[in-house]
C-alpha cells in the first residue's frame, strides 16, 4: 500500500488494522464497516467502543472525542480540561491523572 503521501509503501496487510503506519495516517482512511463492538471513525478506522470519548484520540483523525457528553463531576472530584472528572486529591501529585494529552491536573 502506497501512502497518501508517497513518502512510503506498507504492507497490505497493515492496512486498516488499527495502528497508523503511514505519518499521514492514510493506511487508516478505510471504507469498512466495523465490528459491532467498534466504533467508525469519520476516517472509516474502527476502534474499540472503550475509546470513545475516554480523553485520547485513537482516530487518526480525532473523531472519537468529538461531540462527547460532558460529564457532571460530583463535589469531590475535580474537573478536567477534556471533561474527564478524578478524585481531588490526584490534583497536583505529580501524575498526569487527567490524561495523556491534559495536564490541567498538574497545572
């Protein structure tokens, strides 16, 4: 498979199959249907149903996080930039509870 970009070719095998091989993420633009425990992307990529709206982009093309609900976070939580809610006490304890690409908790 030649990617989009030409900078390389994959094997056929690696298309479609979840990870992106290509820089531009062109051996994921599939025009399958996914598996009923999956989710489509706008891409045409499948990923797991767990990986919607969970804060990190799996879609090449970030649609899995996109128009996700947001959740209400209950008193004793703190709310992240993403929408993610975590204890307080995670607030500040040198981890990156929020998530990969939100570091609001740590600010």
């Amino acid at each position: 498979f030649a990617c989009r970009t030409g900078e390389r070719c994959v094997p056929s095998a690696w298309v479609c199959d979840n990870e992106d091989d290509c820089r531009d993420g062109s051996d994921e633009f599939c025009a399958l249907s996914c598996a009923p425990h999956q989710y489509q992307c706008a891409s045409g990529q499948c990923v797991p149903w767990g990986y919607r709206c969970d804060g990190t982009a799996d879609c090449v093309d970030h649609s899995d996080e996109r128009d996700c609900p947001v959740p209400t976070c209950a008193l004793h939580e703190f709310h992240c930039s993403n929408g993610r809610c975590i204890p307080q006490d995670h607030v500040c304890d040198g981890e990156l509870d929020c998530g990969f690409a939100d570091h609001s908790d740590e600010a």
